[in-house]
C-alpha cells in the first residue's frame, strides 16, 4: 500500500442478498477508497450505492465479505463502534432543537454530561464557523448554515469516515450547487475522508477525487472525473456520464465526446467523407450550440447522436433543421469501448473471524 496514501475504506467483495431468489443488489464488490479524499458513489436508481453505504455504516446487515476500516475488520461492528458517521437527505435535524442541542444529541443519547457535551458541541459549531448561532433552531438557519449544523452533529463522533446518501438531492438546483461547493471545501478544510452516493453525474464530478460508478450492484469504473469522462469503459458508462456519442465502427463500439465531433455539409454529387446523419434538433446553449442529428445508416437504438459546436463556428456556418450533413472525429478521440462489469461466478469467501478488540467492541 502507498504510505503517503494510506486506504481508509477497503471492500472486499462485499456482497448483499435481499432475497435468495433475485440477483444480489451488491455482488462481490472490491474496492479501495484512499484516506483524506472524496469519493462519489455513482450510478442510476437501484444499482446498489446505498445499500453499499448502509453496509460500511453499519446500518444494513452483509450477506458476504468485509468491510475493513483503517485495516481493522468492521463488518461485524455495531453502527456506533465502527468509526464512521451518517450525514442524511436535506440534513434531516430536529427542528424543536437549537443547534447547540442538535449537535450534541448523540452525546446526550450516550449519558455525557450536560455541560462536557454542550463544551463539545459549541467547539465543533466554533469550528464550522457557526458558533455564533448556536442557539438558533433550524428553520432561523439558511440552507448552508443548517448544512454546518448536519455536518457538526455527524462530526461529534469523532469519525474516521463521513457517509453522505444523496445529501443534496432534495434542495432546489440553485442552493444544491451552493452546498456542494462548502461540503467540498469542508472535507478539504477537515481532512476527513467522504464516500458521497449521488445518481447525479454533474454532482459527483463537481466533487469527487474518486467516482465509482455502479451499475446492477456491480463497478463498471473507478477513477477520476477526468480518467472516468475522458476513458469510459464501457457503452453504459458513456451514456450515463453523457456528452458522448456511442458509435458502431469496424474497430467495435466506440465512444466520442459531443465537442469531439466533426460536422461538414454533405456536398451535392460530390463524395464527402464521414456518416451520414441529419439534423433533428438546434439547441441554441450560450458558449454551445448542440445539434441533435440522426445517423442514416445506424440501427435504432443507435441512430440518435450529437454535436456541440462553439457559439462562434455555429454562428460562422449555422446548419439548419433537416439539412444533410456528414459526422467524423479525429481518430485519438475515439475511445474503444469494453463490455462492461461481468456478473462474477460466485467466490469462496473464508468468512474472516473478528478480532479481540473487535469482540470486545460488540459486547460494549
Ligand atoms: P440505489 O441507492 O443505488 O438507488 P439501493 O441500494 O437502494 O439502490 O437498492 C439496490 C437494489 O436493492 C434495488 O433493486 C432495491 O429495490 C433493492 N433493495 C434496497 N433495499 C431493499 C430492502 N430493504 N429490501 C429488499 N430490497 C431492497
Ligand atoms: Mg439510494
């Protein structure tokens, strides 16, 4: 392991079986998430991301494999022994309770003094610069400010790893960018390491060092956003990403990024190289103009296929609605594409026996 970048999560072929008789909705999953960084579990409604969440958090029962946090075996672990914290939808505080109360109310539930866990809590509130509101109730807060508030009360535990489901999602567009912004700079500010689960692309891209993306509880790509965006491996991770053509070529399917795409006028009589495609849609976008178009000689499901143009080229030639025109790319920007995550045939696993310390922490 890489000692200047030490793991913090290790998954090992973490498995959940909700029901004998369909597929599992995790399926042997590996995975290695570095300490101190961000990382975006990614994918569509039920490919398994929370179900993977709830079983680092503790909060859902593992069918097969391990969860190691920091090196020790976890699985086993009650939620509150485990060293991780839960951050929820929309921040979910007590709205009766001040901040103050709401912070320190896991401290309450495990018998701390009155005044060692308000001392605890007003140093985490000082800390996420929200000391000065600390008597306030939740509905006195902006939505950043109630943001601090959720990330303090999760943070009294002292947590190794923060596990955030779909935090953002139920805020409106404009204040969802906002706060993703200040979760971004507050894992930064405090080191921590985040596993973030969001079915959003933009969202996990504007955030993560490290995207997972899930498909049918299985992981189709880990990287970054940049390797992820730029080298889809496979046709699923290309179309859920976006912003890429799928293209049936000689060489298999390959992908090509909309602002990769080549676009000329099919010349009358004239020979010109390229697919042909005809224009559908003129989306005007700003810096973009992106033209939908249907390829002539493509079967069905993948006839439908785009081109963003800079402002300025479209504004140089515009193209119009039902004009003929042919497609190319420049062959570096085409990226062959991989079938994609494979169910696995079902592994041996020796369950791991839980350590001393780890029984001991069960017991307490
Ligand atoms: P995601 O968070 O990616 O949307 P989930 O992890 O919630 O997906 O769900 C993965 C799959 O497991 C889905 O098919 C879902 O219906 C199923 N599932 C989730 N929770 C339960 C449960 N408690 N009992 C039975 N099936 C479940
Ligand atoms: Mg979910």
């Amino acid at each position: 392991m890489d000692a200047a970048n030490p793991t913090a999560i290790e998954i090992v072929a973490l498995t959940k079986r909700y029901s004998v008789d369909i597929a599992p909705a995790v399926d042997q999953i590996d995975l290695r998430i570095a300490s101190g960084s961000y990382c975006c579990l990614l994918g569509p409604s039920g490919c398994g991301k929370s179900t993977t969440l709830r079983m680092i958090a503790g909060h859902e029962s593992v069918t097969q494999g391990d969860v190691l946090l920091e090196n020790r075996n976890i699985t086993r672990l009650p939620a509150a022994a485990r060293g991780t914290a839960m951050m929820f939808q929309s921040f979910a505080l007590f709205p009766h309770l001040s901040a103050l109360d709401n912070v320190a109310f896991s401290l309450k539930m495990k018998g701390v003094a009155k005044a060692e866990r308000q001392r605890r809590a007003g140093a985490l509130l000082e800390r996420v610069a929200m000391g000065h509101l600390a008597q306030r109730k939740p509905a006195e807060l902006s939505g950043g400010q109630q943001q601090r508030v959720a990330l303090a009360r999760a943070l009294i535990t002292e947590p190794r790893v923060l596990l955030l489901d779909e935090p953002l999602s139920a805020l409106d567009p404009f204040l969802r960018v906002q706060m993703r912004a200040e979760l971004r700079r507050w894992q930064k500010e405090l080191g921590l390491t985040f596993i973030h689960v969001t079915h959003s692309q933009e969202e996990a891209m504007a955030l993560a060092d490290t995207m997972v993306v899930m498909n049918h509880g299985l992981i189709e790509q880990v990287g970054s956003p940049h390797s992820v965006y730029n080298h889809p491996a496979s046709e699923f991770v290309a179309r859920f990403m976006g912003g890429h053509n799928v293209l049936a070529t000689p060489e298999g399917l390959v992908a090509v990024r909309h602002d990769h795409m080549q676009i000329a006028l099919a010349a009358e009589g004239a020979a010109t190289p390229g697919l042909p495609a005809q224009i559908t849609d003129i989306e005007y976008q700003g810096t973009f103009v992106l033209l939908g178009l249907m390829l002539a000689d493509a079967p069905p499901a993948m006839q439908s296929v785009s081109v963003m143009l800079p402002e300025a080229r479209y504004l140089a030639q515009p193209f119009e609605l039902e004009q003929m025109v042919r497609l190319s790319w420049a062959p570096e920007h085409a990226r062959v594409l991989g079938p994609g995550a494979q169910r696995p045939a079902p592994r041996a696993t020796v369950p791991a026996k839980p350590r001393r310390d780890e029984l001991a922490a069960m017991a307490a």
